[in-house]
C-alpha cells in the first residue's frame, strides 16, 4: 500500500458564533482524517486536538502543526477529508461544538500538485448551525438535483415543534434547521447539510436539535441518501416511530451515526450491524413514558444479544459506542475486547447480566469506560497498564466485587474515578495517591482504613485529610463530601431527564390527556429532588 505524509499547520479561524454571554471563549480544535478506516498505518496518529486557546475569543490562533500518513488509493477515490472541529471548553454543561470544516483531501493535492514542496495557505469556511458555505473554493459544486428533491421531501415527513423552553434552546443550540431549506437555493448551503465539493453530493446531515416530530418510516427519502458518511438526528421526537427502520442498514458509507435522546423505541433492527463502516454509534437515552388504565409504563430500545454479536463482529472500526438506556438484557460478547480501536464504551443502564470481559480495561486506546446502573453486571478490576489511556471510570451501581488493584494507580491520566455502591473491599492501596489529576474521585467508603498516600490524593481532588484510624465522624463527614461530587457529576444527566418529561407533559396538555399530564408532573418532582434522595438513602 502506497502512503503519503500530510503536513498541516492550523493557523486560525475568526468571526466564529460566541457562545458565551459575559466571558470569552476558550476554544480548541480536534483534527482527523475522517474515512481513515480506509487508512492500515495503525502507527499513525488519526486524531490529534490542539491546546485550549484562552486570549482570542471568536478569533483564536493556535498555530499547530500536525503530521498524519495518508493511502493513496483512498485519496485518489476521494474517501478522506481532513476535518477540523472547534469546540468551546465548558465546565459545567460539557464542550460545545462551535463548528467544523471538511477539506476533502483529494482537493488539497491537487491544487497543490503532487511533487509540491512549498508551504501553502488555504482557507475553509466553519460550518456553524446557521452556516450558508461549506467550502470557498472555487472547485465547490452544486448540489445535485435529485439531492436537493430527497431533502425537500424529508421535511414534508415531520412537524417542526419547540421542544424545550426558548432558554433552555438557546443554550443547546436548538432550533428548526429544516426552516430555512428553500427550492430555489443551493441545497449544499443549506442548515446541517453538508456536501462532497466534487459531486455536489449530501455526505453529511446534522439534524440534531432540530424541533423534528413524527415517525421514522422505512420509505422516508431519508434513505435514498446513499452517499451519508454522518448522520446526527440525536434530540428530536421520533415517539411515533413504530421502531428504527431497518433501512438505516442501506446506508453502508456511513461512519458517524447518531439517533440519542429521540424517544425511539422498540428492537434495534440486525441490519444496522451492515454499517461495518462505522465509527461512532449512539443510540443512547431513547425511552419515554406512557400512562395505559392508571397505569404507568416505560418503553426502550431493545437489543437482542443476538444482534449485538452481530453489531461488534462487523463493526470492527468503531471507537465510540454509546448504549446508554438500551435493553440488552443479556451478558455482553467476549468479542467486544476486539475492537481495537475503541475510545469510549457507554453501557449505562443496560439491564446488563453476567461477567464483565475485563479485557475491555485493557484496550490500548480506551479512554472513558461507563458501567454504571447495571446492578446485575458482575466482574473484577484487572492489572491496569502503565501506558493506560483510561480518562473516564465509571462503576455506579454495580455488582463489581474484589480489591481495589494497586495497579489502579497507573492510570496517570484519569479524571473521573465513580466506583460507589459496588462490592469491592479492602484497604486502599498506596499507589492511588498517584492519581493526582482524576479531580472527581468517587470511591465507595467500605476500604478499612486510609494511609497517609491516600490523604495525599483526598487533598489533591479537594476532599478533608482523614485520620489513619477513620473514625466514625470522619467517614461520615467523608461520605457527605464524596456524595455531593456524585451529584454534581449526574447533574447533567437528571437535568435531561427533567427535559424529556417536561416535553411529555406538553403534549399531553396539548392532546387534553390532562391525568396523564398531572401524573408526569409528579414524576418531574421526583426527578428535581433524586439527587437528594439518593445522597440521603446512602447516609
């Protein structure tokens, strides 16, 4: 296979959207080559992020330089666009995403010509939420007719309804994209729509946040759109969907595929295991509430044990796959510890049973780990790595059992450490001092004593110094303390529940089901003090 080196430079970007309101932006950028997967050089760096640019606000400069290895046979079918994402550090809510570019890099070559050696400038334009340009070159092509006809007819297919409050949707960037498409305008400039430059194709459809209301059906023109390397139509209200089509497996180029927080319901489709292209998939957070006869019922996707061998076997690229909230009900595959690639596993809430294949730990690129709520799930930490990448550690709510390995303090680049309400025991080794940046350590209070390394690392993630003989009061003290970081760090997430069933009771006033609306309003109530309650339960 021949390969060629890519030098880039990142410069700058200006007159980018300020998501902040009083204080400056701090922004940094992700670049990657996306369809990499065509790519075999697993020794090259396929991601690479820029430091946090903290004095330019909407026109940061950053000057970085970046090397990546490149196949040529998938630069020459155009199959890799250099892609750059620049986010704004947030504390509190997460980073947002200010905007992205594609630079398809069949087109960098050939402006600048195969044995070129000189540096050359060029510029693109972010695509923001209410962009109009993907690109200001001149080789841009319009959109394809029957292009433009798949997407006008995609929004005769929904209902464009508010679904949060206007305060709650300036924040989330929440607004309804498919408003602005027009017949007589370029449809490749159109909200969260993205096209090849060489074709004039739709590769790409961010739809997320979009006010979209209605079902997903198999005949949608959605799935005419076969050239789709992204699809994000995460945030919507899909309720009416009977299930996820099982076209969604029709569209094989994808690499990003994103339907979280949509309210689907119902089994995952075998098909979507056909998208072996995938990089990411998320499927997270997809129930809703519904009231039968005084009763009151959940509903959640489903996903046979079955299918998901199926989906890992096939999905050999994926670094990122979110499950959060999905019925699985079943042990997960051996098979899982193979996907070499992998950068993020989110199984939160999955009813999962059985062993946990601990190999998992050990990938050599898994950065964020959540097992949390599967109080079936059992399993053991294994000997972590010194060359650990782990970031992210979740075990809340779970069956884990054994030592806390002294290998644990190996993981140098941990933040996020939540290991409460599980069965391990022991005493604390003195190794975890070493974890001096995982600044929201949860730990399960049940270790029999505390030595003077671990009061080391209890004053680094900000928690009182303990006595080495742990006395009542202090491991009270301790609990309150380490309970208060666990609610900060399911803030987030009980705040989106409140907004889902905040959405239901609206519709249910507007459908005149007004029992059911003050019966959700009860469930709302409970949702804004469960933090509370479960801080109280473990005291």
């Amino acid at each position: 296979m021949e390969c060629w080196p890519l030098d880039i430079t990142l410069n700058s970007a200006k007159d980018l959207k300020d998501l902040n309101l009083f204080s400056k932006m701090d922004l940094y950028a992700i670049v990657s080559i996306h369809g990499d997967y065509f790519n075999n050089n697993t020794n090259n760096a396929n991601q690479q992020r820029m430091h946090i640019n903290k004095d330019y606000g909407p026109n940061p400069k950053w000057n970085f330089p970046m090397k990546f290895t490149i196949d040529v046979s998938a630069v020459e079918q155009n199959r890799l666009a250099l892609v750059v994402k620049i986010k704004a550090k947030k504390k509190l809510t997460g980073d947002k995403e200010v905007g992205e570019a594609h630079m398809p890099i069949k087109e960098l070559h050939e402006s600048y010509g195969e044995e070129s050696k000189d540096e050359r400038r060029t510029s693109y334009n972010v695509k923001t939420q209410k962009a109009e340009a993907t690109s200001n070159t001149s080789s841009q092509h319009h959109c394809l007719p029957n292009q433009s006809a798949h997407l006008l007819q995609l929004t005769q297919e929904f209902v464009q309804k508010r679904m949060y409050s206007e305060y709650d949707d300036y924040y989330n960037g929440s607004y309804p994209k498919m408003k602005s498409w027009k017949a007589d305008s370029d449809c490749c400039s159109w909200d969260g729509v993205t096209c090849d430059t060489q074709n004039g194709e739709v590769i790409c459809l961010d739809l997320s946040n979009s006010w979209l209301c209605g079902p997903l059906n198999s005949n949608s023109s959605l799935f005419s759109l076969h050239r789709l390397w992204k699809l994000n139509l995460a945030f919507n209200n899909f309720s009416s969907s009977a299930t996820i089509p099982f076209e969604f497996g029709q569209l094989v180029r994808l690499t990003h595929l994103n339907l979280s927080f949509s309210f689907l319901h119902g089994r995952i489709p075998s098909k979507i295991s056909w998208l072996s292209n995938l990089v990411s998939l998320d499927l997270s957070s997809n129930y809703f509430y519904y009231f039968v006869g005084g009763d009151y019922y959940e509903k959640l996707l489903d996903l046979r044990r079955i299918d998901l061998e199926a989906l890992v076997q096939n999905m050999t690229y994926l670094r990122e796959l979110h499950l959060d909230d999905v019925n699985i009900l079943s042990s997960l595959p051996q098979s899982l510890a193979n996907l070499s690639s992998l950068t993020s596993l989110s199984l939160s809430g999955c009813y999962l049973q059985g062993k946990f294949p601990s190999d998992i730990f050990l990938l050599p690129k898994i950065q964020a780990i959540d097992l949390s709520y599967n109080q079936e799930l059992v399993g053991f930490l294994p000997k972590f790595q010194s060359n650990s990448s782990l970031q992210e550690f979740y075990l809340f709510d779970t069956n884990f059992s054994g030592e806390l390995p002294s290998s644990i303090g190996n993981l140098k680049s941990l933040n996020v450490l939540d290991l409460c309400k599980t069965n391990l025991f022991g005493e604390l080794p003195n190794s975890v001092s070493n974890l001096k940046s995982a600044c929201n350590a949860i730990l399960p209070i049940i270790f029999r004593s505390a030595s003077p390394h671990f009061q080391s690392f209890l004053s680094e993630v900000g928690v009182s110094s303990l006595s080495s003989q742990m006395p009542r009061d202090t491991i009270d003290e301790l609990r309150k303390a380490l309970n208060r970081i666990r609610e900060e760090n399911n803030r987030m997430k009980i705040h989106l529940n409140r907004y889902r069933t905040q959405v239901e009771i609206r519709e249910s006033v507007e459908g005149g089901w007004y029992e059911h609306a003050q019966f959700m309003q009860s469930l709302l109530t409970d949702l804004i003090y469960q933090s509370d309650v479960e801080m109280s339960d473990e005291e």
